[in-house]
C-alpha cells in the first residue's frame, strides 16, 4: 500500500503540474474554444490515455533505458517537435485561409470524435519529457514495503486522473471564454493564427531543449 501521509503532497504537486502551461493545454484551448467544450474533453482523455501508456512504460523500466540511451531521448524529442510544428502549421494554414475567404471566424479544424481522443493521445505521448518526468516524478512518492511497479501504477493512474479532471475544467473554460471573445470583438477571427505560431514556437523549444 501507499503512504497515506504523502499522498496530500502527492496531489498539490499533481495539480500544480496540471495548471502548469503547455503543448497539451494550448491543444485543449485551441479545440475548446474552436467546437465546444466536448472536443476539449475528447482531447483530454486522450492526453489521460497516453498518460497511462507512460506509466505502464515507467513501470516496466523504459524511464531508465531512456535515461541511460540518450540517442532514444533525441529521436522521440525530434519526433514529439515535427508533430507541434505540423499543428502550429495546420492551424496557420486554416488561420490564412479563412482570413483569405473574409470569414467572421477562423475554425479549427473540425475531427471526429475518435481523431480528437487520437490527437490528444499523440500530442502527450510524442513529449519524451513526460516520460522522464513520470520516471522521476513518481519514484520519489514510493517505499521499500511494496513491488515498486505497482505503487508506480497507482501513483501514475492517480496522477492521470487528477490532470483529466483539471483538463475537462479547462475545456468548460476555454469554451465559455470563447463565446465571450466572439460577441465582443474579432480575436476569433485570429485564434487560430495564435495557436499556429505558439505550437511552432514549442516545436522550436523541444527541439531545442537539452
């Protein structure tokens, strides 16, 4: 069993991660904010999903073998920055083209149920530094008396659900904020363009990160 006196601790750092800025948030706003709030819940259960892949992938040791094979490190990173900067791509060409059309709004991209859940799913996993952080992460909340890849399984399912739930607040939030922006002036008209230029600017951090 797990130490119930660290698991206050273990939560507050849970939802401080959570609320922490980056690619997953910035995919949540942009389709909770582009097609309501349950495209921003489909994106988020599939960011919940990849975070279970990671910790079953912890658990049975590859947190280590990428910490002792860099060469891994440097091609999921490359892998996980062309995946930001196809989307940061994507949304631009959306932004240019519904500006080109004089739209009163720029959409994204409108996907399928099961797409969203698959590009939630590939934007957390593509991270080689959610990895990482999940094998150093969830380490220090173990102890001696249990098999260490079970209270890894637990610590990391507990880690995914509290990012799920703190992900589906976002999406209600973006989504409501959304409307608000789209009675009171056009920023909807360059969302996209916004987000297109953010994801490429964290493809060029990943990438770019050591």
């Amino acid at each position: 069993m797990l130490e119930l006196s660290i698991l206050p601790l273990f939560v507050m750092t849970c939802l401080i991660l959570a609320v922490s800025p980056g690619p997953d948030l910035v995919l949540i706003s942009a389709y909770s904010s582009g097609q309501g709030v349950l495209a921003g819940v489909r994106i988020s259960m599939g960011i919940f999903v990849a975070g279970i892949v990671q910790t079953l992938a912890v658990a049975l040791g590859l947190g280590q073998l990428m910490q002792q094979f860099p060469p891994l490190i440097m091609i999921i990173k490359m892998l996980g920055a062309l995946y930001l900067a196809w989307l940061g791509v994507t949304m631009l060409r959306t932004w240019w083209a519904n500006n080109q059309q004089h739209k009163n709004a720029a959409q994204t991209p409108s996907l399928s149920s099961s797409n969203l859940v698959l590009k939630g799913f590939l934007n957390n996993l593509m991270n080689p530094k959610a990895i990482l952080f999940f094998s150093v992460f969830l380490v220090q909340f173990t102890n001696d008396a249990q098999p260490m890849s079970m209270q890894i399984i637990i610590l990391g399912v507990l880690l995914c659900t509290i990012v799920l739930l703190v992900n589906f607040v976002f999406s209600f939030i973006f989504s409501k904020v959304a409307k608000v922006f789209a009675r009171k002036i056009k920023f909807s008209q360059h969302f996209d363009g916004i987000l297109g230029a953010l994801f490429l600017a964290l493809a060029a951090r990943l990438a770019l990160s050591k």
